[in-house]
C-alpha cells in the first residue's frame, strides 16, 4: 500500500527537519539541554496538581 504523493512528501520534510535537528544538536548547536524542558514541565505539572487538589 503506498501512500498519496502530498503525504509522502510532508512526511520526507519531516524527517529531513527531524534528522538536520539531530545532526544539530550532536554538533553542540542546542540552546537549552532536554533536562532543563523536563524539570520545567514538572514543576509545572507539580504545581498544578497541588493547586487542585489544595485550591
């Protein structure tokens, strides 16, 4: 089964801008390293949920 040529060609774009950010990143070329993302989504996570459950 082949997919339709618009859907193959956004999902050739998307790899390709997945791949170039991977081959970025192993340069050193990343702004703000994954954990700093993690620990900011857990304490937004922490935070909302001790707002439930407390507010």
């Amino acid at each position: 089964m082949t997919r339709p040529e618009h859907e193959q060609n956004r999902f050739d774009r998307r790899r390709e801008r997945i791949v170039a950010e991977v081959q970025a990143n192993r340069r050193g070329e990343y702004r703000v390293p994954t954990w700093v993302y993690a620990t900011i989504l857990g304490v937004i996570v922490v935070a909302w949920t001790l707002f439930v459950i407390f507010g």
